[in-house]
C-alpha cells in the first residue's frame, strides 16, 4: 500500500521535503495558502552559503550590543514593544550565544550547509533551471582599514574548516568586481558558495517538478490541524485533507498550526525587506556582494539589483518599518552605480529559534507529525538536506546529517 502525506508550506523547505518523500515512494500533497516560492524563499538574496556556519547569535554579538540597541545601526531594528511582550525568548537568544555553545553549534550548521551547492546544483538540473546558478561565490567587503584584520581572521576561520576563501585589498576587489566603486579597503571572496537570480523561481521549479512527478498542489489557506482516525487532517477553506504523515513547514507561520495541539517551540521571527534598483550604464556584478559595515547584500537578479536589509525584529504582521531599508538603498548606492528607487518594497520574515538552529524531527507526543521549520536566514541554502533529514528519518534510514542538534524534543 502506497503510504501517504501532506506537507504544510510550499517554501524551499517545505518543496524539499515534498520532493524527498516523494521519491521514497509517498503520494504527497503540498499545501500552501500562496503557490510555491512566494513568501520567505522568495525574498532572500539568493546565496547558497556554504560559508554560513556560524549562527547569529554568536559570543561576538555581545560587544554589538550597544551599537545595536539605540536602532541607530542598519543591522537591527528592535521594537521593544515587542520584545517586552516575549522577554523569555529573547533573554534566551542571547543566553544561547555564550562561547561554550558556539563550536557545537558551528559543527551543526556546517553539517546542513556542507552539501547545499552539490544538492541545489542536481536539483537544478532535474528541474531544468540550472541557467539560474552562477557558481562565482559570494563576496564580503569592508569600508575601513580595520576590515583586513578581520577578513584574514575570517579566512584562517574557514579554513579551518576545509573552506577557501581569498582575501583582497582595494586592488583585488577592483579586480573581480571592476564595477564597484573603490570605496572598500578589503574583501573576502568565498569561493564555495554560489548564488541564483531568482530564490522564488527555482522554488516555484522545484515545485513544478514535484507535480511532473505526480505530486498534488493545493493552493488554500490552512485554518487547523488535527489528529482524526488514525490519521493527520489538514482542514483548510477549500476542504481537509488526510495523509498518515504530517510535515509542517511554514516557516514563520508554524506556530500557528502546532499551537492548538500544545506544542510551543519557542518560535519567533526575523523581519527583512528588499528593494529592486537598476544599474547605471551598463554596469554589472558577477556575484552577491555583502557591505559588512552597512549591513545589507546587493546580489544581481532577474528583476534588477537586489538589495536587502537587516533584520526588524517587531511583529511578524506589524506595519513595515523602512528605517534600515532607506538606509542599505543609500549605502548601496555609493558602492554600485545604481538609479534612483522608485519601485516597491518587499516584507518578509524568518522563522528563528533561540539557538539558531531549525527544528527537524518527529513532534513530542504526536506520533506521524514531522516538523521543519526555524532554517533562520539559510531555509533557501538548506531546504534540500532538510527534506532529505526528515525523510530518512520517516523512513527508518540513516540521514545525511546528524538530527541530534535539530530535534523538536529540545524545546517541545
């Protein structure tokens, strides 16, 4: 008997997950309240970050704690409305970054994003988009003289852990990047990772190949989440839908589903926005480029130059909040020939859990609900090895990454 299962969030994570159950023989149905890619995956800034191994709540962040509290940085808006209203939680995202946490962290984060270029790039070729992946790797710069100390400690910090990277002074920069204004004293070039010019559209590719495959897409809103008969029901405005296996991968919505059922996993969200700016004369990028001291990545894509902020830490469904975006625009447009904006801004949100780290993993008394959720700024860059987690785990085989560190159990 052909076993069954529905998957709640059509983003890169929950595409993954559909793909990977898909392909040890399941009938899945995919469930969204929009169609694929058009929430959270859609918005980043397109990096598959091989290099993203350090988690943001790091020891380093308490020395920028005070440039970071008075909202005068573009890294981080804090509503302090909303962070009164979840003290907990937030007194135990900083509690989590004290230095004896970090290396085992670091190691569980390297475990997801150790074969993020090698998976999209085989998932690109099944769905036929590989155009979309530029392997030029990413680069990081910084505007004063203090970034080449920390470039190089960068550098001898990847290394470590079998990943290249090349340090550049003004000349090098100028060098792989003709078209940015010299304003930079150093850079990183990560040589591992890579990027695509549209996040939402390979999402929506994987997708489509799901459905190629026979896979089911229902576009409705999802009001409820119940255990019935033996079996998980997903109740929605366009009727329920029933599977044995459950899998709940709605990024920052999750919460809403799981806690009705007594689940509270500690959840919260990460607000960010993008703009779309067209070059000036001809001028181009090869890659993303991330300006360390002003907080935002320029990455070419199919609509133009994307260019996203840090992150809103206020409501999930609050009113935007354009300091920073205003701010990043500003910055951009003295390192990279751009025009004026004059389009419209993107909000989104990361779901983000205390420790960084996203929940993988059976749910605590609730047998046949899975949850994947909390991939923080790396959902994109690790969707593909978070489905395949969770269906090996399904399935009783051996994932291909230790599922100790992401177990729902550790806050559930």
């Amino acid at each position: 008997m052909t076993r069954t299962a529905i998957v709640l969030g059509a983003g890169m994570v929950g595409v993954s997950c559909a793909l990977s159950l898909q392909k040890r023989g399941f009938a899945v149905t995919l469930i969204d309240r929009r169609e694929p890619g058009r929430e959270t995956s859609y918005g980043n800034a397109g990096v598959l970050a091989r290099s993203s191994i350090v988690p943001l709540n790091n020891p380093g962040l308490f020395g920028k704690l005070t440039s970071y509290l008075g909202n005068r940085h573009p890294a981080l808006n804090l509503n302090w409305k909303r962070a009164l209203t979840r003290p907990g939680w937030l007194l135990r995202f900083l509690w989590e970054a004290r230095p004896s946490q970090a290396a085992a962290r670091i190691a569980a984060l390297e475990s997801l994003t150790a074969s993020t270029v090698e998976r999209h790039r085989a998932l690109m070729a099944e769905a036929g988009v590989t155009h979309r992946l530029r392997e030029t790797g990413t680069l990081k710069v910084w505007r004063t003289e203090a970034g080449h100390a920390a470039a190089k400690a960068e550098q001898d910090f990847l290394a470590a852990h079998g990943i290249v990277s090349q340090v550049l002074d003004r000349q090098g920069i100028s060098g792989v990047e003709p078209a940015l204004n010299p304003i930079f004293h150093a850079g990183l070039l990560c040589l591992e990772n890579a990027s695509v010019d549209s996040p939402g559209a390979v999402t929506q590719a994987y997708a489509e190949l799901f459905a190629r495959r026979g896979g089911a897409i229902v576009q409705a809103r999802i009001e409820k989440l119940v255990h019935d008969g033996g079996a998980w029901q997903a109740r929605t405005d366009k009727g329920a839908f029933e599977a044995e296996i459950a899998v709940v991968a709605l990024g920052p919505w999750s919460m809403d589903l799981i806690a009705p059922l007594g689940l509270d996993s500690r959840l919260d969200v990460e607000r960010g926005y993008h703009r779309h700016l067209r070059a000036k004369d001809g001028a181009t990028l090869a890659r993303p480029v991330y300006d360390v001291d002003a907080a935002y990545f320029m990455a070419p894509m199919e609509q133009g130059y994307r260019i996203t902020s840090g992150v809103d830490l206020s409501h999930r469904d609050a009113p935007d909040e354009h300091r920073q975006i205003e701010a990043v625009t500003k910055s951009a447009r003295e390192a990279f020939p751009l025009h004026e904006f004059d389009g419209e801004t993107w909000r989104g949100a990361r779901p983000t859990l205390p420790d960084s780290l996203p929940m993988i993993g059976e749910a605590p008394r609730n047998p046949g609900l899975w949850l994947a959720f909390g991939n923080q700024h790396l959902g994109f860059s690790t969707g593909p090895i978070t489905g395949e987690i969770v269906a090996a785990l399904i399935c009783g085989e051996t994932p291909p990454a230790d599922p100790k560190p992401f177990a729902p159990g550790r806050y559930l």
